[in-house]
C-alpha cells in the first residue's frame, strides 16, 4: 500500500520534478500546505499573507523506497540553512519544511535530521511538522516542467544528473563486497555520466594515500598525510573544494591541466579509508551541490 509525505522544498516546479525522478515515487501532486485560509489560489499563496508553503505531495511504494531515504535525497536538494528562501525564490511560502500525516514514519525521519545536523554542523531551518492540510495547485502547476521543458526551476541542472547517478550507482554496486571492484565501477560512472577531466580513489595504505581505481590520464601514485588537496581532505576529514588550485598552498599538480579539484573523504566506522578526487580542466567547477552528491555516493560505498 502506498504511502504520501508533504515536502516545500522552494518553487514547487522543481521540487516535483526532482521528486518524479526518485525510484519508488509513485506519484506527486504541487500544492500548498499548512496553511489558514481554505482552498487557496496561486495568487493568494504569493502574498504571504496565508501560512502556506509550496509543497509537493509526494506518494511512494515503502517496498521500495524509505521515507527516511526520500528525506535524505531531498536534503541534497535544499538549502538547510536559508530561511524562506530557496535559489532565487523568497518569501515564507518558499520555506522548506518535510510534512507529515502517518505519526510512524517520525523516528526514521528524525534520524535523518539529526544526520543532516551533524554533516552541516547546525541545526537546519527545514520545519518538521504534521500535515495540517494540503490544497492540491491549480492544474497548469501540475508537472510544470514537463509541460514547459525550458521553465524556470530554482534547481540547478546538475542535481538531476547526480539524482540518478546516484540511484544507478547503488544498483550497480548492490551485491558486490569487494572494496576496490566497487571503487571502480563507481569512477567509471561518474566519468562517464559528468565528463569529469579526472575520477578516482586514492586508497588509505600504510600511512600514505595510494593510487586506485581512476578514470583519466596517469596520476601520482602516493599523496602523504595532510599534503596536497587529497592529504588535506584526508587530514581534516571533510569534502574540500578548490575553485583555482594554483591558489591552494602546497597543491600537488599531478597534471598541469587541472585548475579545479573536489576531494571527498570516504569514512567506515570513523575511519577514512580513502579519498575520492575529481579533477577539472575549468577554474570554479565544484560546488556545494557537488559537494553534498558526492559525499552520498561516498556514503554508498
């Protein structure tokens, strides 16, 4: 039996596609919600006069997906930390809140809250409420951006690329054990899905990072504890993001077409183990939405 959460995630144009997008999404429905008037228009909703929030209604199969999960990946969909405003959108009906109307779906989304807080270190402005009442859009909101390919949506592109490689990756990965024949596979589908110049792992071995499984052309073989972009993340156990690397004190230039680098550390049982490093030919190609992407591929493995 199908089961529904509640989630304002910004402009209810790219909440719903995003959410379209997720494996074990059966249906979604643009709405507003928790609101004080009865069945409001558009128009009425953008005067922030009437409590209500953007919200996607979103109807998922619990044999398939979690609601834990569906919080998770809507979580690298959002800015936790902006207060009524998502992307270009501002006002309080573009806050971000998770709603619910089933009281035992909770603990698992809470678990999910306090994971986010830990990552982000503070406590995150997304409400977590019961649904209160959820008035479905107008029908031209209804998949809006199915309808109108080159719409406005406050997403950036790239968070769809990494929504199903994401999805494919832990399909492919799903029965294999073997830490380096999954370090692999992960690499080949990220080079091959964002066309990154360089994609792979250095592995954690005798006090020493060491060249893994990568995508690209020939690299270092060892990076030392705390030295160069790969050391530093490993040091400091966190993803760290160079917009220019000639400006990173002690970078390690492995190849002299690289002038931009994402490093996410891959951590099990609290320790890192290694290090996904990515490499772009652009100055200023990583972000924040990388960044979040790729430490839940890293949690996938």
């Amino acid at each position: 039996m199908n089961k529904s959460l509640f989630f304002a995630g910004g402009c209810f144009w790219g909440t719903e596609h995003f959410f379209k997008g997720i494996d074990g999404v059966v249906q979604t429905a643009p709405g507003y919600a928790n609101g004080s008037v009865d069945d409001p228009s558009y128009e009425q909703v953008y005067t922030d006069t009437t409590g209500y929030a953007e919200t996607v209604k979103v109807d998922y199969n619990p044999s398939r997906i979690s609601p834990g999960k569906l919080v998770k990946l809507f979580f690298a969909s959002i800015d936790p930390l902006s207060l009524n405003r998502q992307g270009h959108d501002c006002g309080t009906r573009y806050r971000t809140g998770v709603y619910y109307d089933d009281p035992s779906v909770l603990p698992e989304i809470r678990k999910e809250f306090a994971a986010l807080e830990r990552r982000i270190g503070a406590k995150p402005v997304t409400e977590l409420l019961p649904l209160q009442n959820f008035w479905p859009a107008e029908e031209r909101h209804r998949d809006y951006l199915d309808k109108n390919p080159e719409g406005y949506c406050h997403l950036p592109l790239s968070v769809f690329r990494y929504l199903r490689l994401y999805q494919d990756l832990g399909l492919m990965l799903e029965g294999e054990s073997d830490p380096v024949a999954r370090q692999a596979q992960t690499a080949a589908l990220i080079a091959e899905r964002m066309k990154f110049f360089w994609t792979g792992f250095y592995r954690v071995m005798n006090g020493h990072l060491v060249l893994g499984p990568f995508q690209g052309p020939p690299a270092c073989f060892r990076i030392a504890y705390g030295k160069g972009v790969c050391g530093t993340a490993w040091e400091q156990r966190r993803t760290v993001v160079v917009s220019d690397v000639e400006k990173f004190p002690g970078h390690i230039a492995c190849s002299s077409l690289s002038r931009s680098e994402i490093v996410v550390p891959v951590i099990r049982d609290g320790v890192v183990t290694a290090v996904l490093d990515i490499d772009s030919t652009s100055v200023g190609t990583f972000d924040g939405t990388d960044a979040v992407w790729l430490e839940l591929i890293c949690d996938l493995l």
